[in-house]
C-alpha cells in the first residue's frame, strides 16, 4: 500500500471516529479533513515524511508556514485544534508513541486597536443635531458629555439628575463592579448640559422624572434609541458608519494621551481596574504618531 492511501487512510479512520463518537456536523468534519489533508500534503512535499514521523519541530515549521500565508492566529488555532485531535487519535490507536503537538501554544491573537476618531470628525458629529429642538438639544447635550467624559455608554444612559453637579463640572457614574467614579467635564458639556435642562424646565418635560436622559415620552433614552441617534447624524454628516458611541469614549482616551496627559489618570477617568487595559490607547497614539510622521515628513 503507498504512502499516500495510508496517509487517506488515517484521516479516513479519524473521520469515521469524529462522526460516530463525537457527532460532528458535515461541515466541521469537512473542516478536519480539509486541515488534517493539508498538514499531510505539506509533510510528504516539504520535509519528506509521513503524518506519523512528525515531531515537534515539524509543527513549529507547520505553523510558521501557515502564518506565511498570512493566516490570523484565530485561523491558526483552530487548525491546531483539528491536529490535537487527530493525533491524540493516531496515538490511542498506537500507531504513533506521543503526539508531537501535546501541550503545544498555539499563537497568540492580538487583539485589534478599538477604532479612535479624529478631531475633526467629532466635531463634525457633535455639532449634527438640531440646537433648536428637544431631541436636538438633547442629543449635542449627550455627545458632548460622551466625549467630555470618556464614560461608557451604559454609564451615559443611567444618569440621574443627582449624579449631575453643575457647580463643580462633573459627574458621578457608577462603573463596572458598582464602583463610583467622578469625573470632570468641560465648558462645553456645561453649557449644553445647562440648556438642557433649562429646555426641560421651560416645557415642563417630565420634571418628576429621575432619569436625566429622557426619549420624548419622558422614559430613560435606551443603548438602542441614543445608536439610532447617532447612526442618522452620521449619515447626515457624510461620516462612516462604523464609528459608534463607543468610538467617542476611545477618542476621548486617545486625544488626552496624544495631548500630553498621564496614563495613571486616564485609568481613573475611564474607570479601568487594571492599568494594562488602559495601555492599548497609547498603542493607538503611537500607531497615529507614525502614520503622522509617513504622511507628512518630506523623507517619510
């Protein structure tokens, strides 16, 4: 018998063994065979040998191969996965004596920067609402806060006119693991803030109402509803569409690091637990500090 139908056997034997024991779908068992193949092309082709004449240093070799074709690491892992399997199958039927790829770390994902957003564009998206209406006043109010502050959407949404302190510019929210924080905020926020509420005392909007954020039914504005906002201001500004109210958080992190501030206290403002969390925005100033210099120094 050839090599290679014993090399189809082997994956053959390990499939029959996945969709009798396991009960996989068609469409994980044609995932096994399409990466159990592939390792044992690239085997035979590459170094010479056989599935069962594999060792360590050969999936070293095999992974180093798959990331130069550009594979994500999500990809990676999931293959490695497959060849686990499949070896740990070869082995308890003793056609090898140890799988090559036990305890073997596969590599790691990194995670993508978040999406910031330039000055310009959160202007742009700040100043789209209506300053003469409710839900326009509202919404500027809102966004400018948003950006004023860092806080999470969630933290945004469940403001109540006692976590408000007008006097001192700022706000009381209460974050993940209902630990408070307060945080400053700019003249900017105050003055929309200030008309906001000046709006709802003029027109007796829900004046009972604890919620400081109100749709014009008087209810809390919801996650959904103030996305919704957003989403129409951007396709009203000619803004792309996959910047969220999310974005304005990381914008807000983003520009107080590229502005010379502390990551220490960007931690407390964003209400981090651990400071490496907050070190992925100075990647994003770094990362937006050398497209800068590319773009704009003369031997970039």
């Amino acid at each position: 018998m050839s090599s290679t139908s014993k090399k189809n056997q082997h994956i053959d034997s390990f499939l029959l063994f996945l969709q009798l024991e396991k009960g996989l779908t068609k469409n994980t068992l044609n995932a096994y065979t399409n990466d159990c193949q592939s390792l044992c092309n690239w085997s035979k082709s590459t170094i010479d040998k056989s599935v069962l004449e594999l060792n360590r240093s050969d999936i070293e070799r095999y992974v180093s191969y798959m990331q130069s074709l550009d594979l994500s690491a999500s990809s990676i892992n999931r293959k490695l996965s497959a060849f686990k399997s499949f070896f740990t199958f070869l082995q308890k039927k003793k056609l090898i004596k140890a799988s090559p790829i036990s305890n073997f770390p596969g590599p790691k994902k990194t995670k993508p920067l978040p999406k910031s957003i330039s000055l310009a564009d959160v202007t742009t998206l700040i100043q789209a609402p209506d300053q003469d209406s409710f839900i326009g006043i509202r919404d500027r109010a809102m966004l400018e806060l948003l950006y004023a502050t860092g806080v999470r959407i969630s933290e945004l949404i469940n403001l109540e006119y006692a976590n408000i302190d007008l006097a001192r510019s700022a706000i009381k929210v209460m974050g993940k693991g209902r630990k408070e924080r307060m945080i400053p905020f700019g003249d900017n926020a105050l003055i929309w803030l200030q008309r906001y509420i000046d709006y709802r005392r003029e027109n007796n909007l829900s004046l009972s109402s604890r919620d400081f954020f109100i749709s014009q039914k008087g209810s809390r504005i919801t996650r959904i509803g103030f996305w919704q906002r957003v989403k129409l201001y951007l396709v009203q500004c000619d803004l792309p569409e996959d910047i969220s109210p999310h974005t304005l958080r990381h914008g807000f992190a983003t520009h107080l690091l590229n502005n010379g501030a502390d990551l220490r206290s960007v931690q407390m403002l964003l209400g981090h637990s651990d400071l490496s969390t907050t070190q992925i925005y100075t990647h994003i100033a770094k990362h937006r500090l050398g497209e800068m210099v590319k773009k704009h120094h003369p031997r970039g």
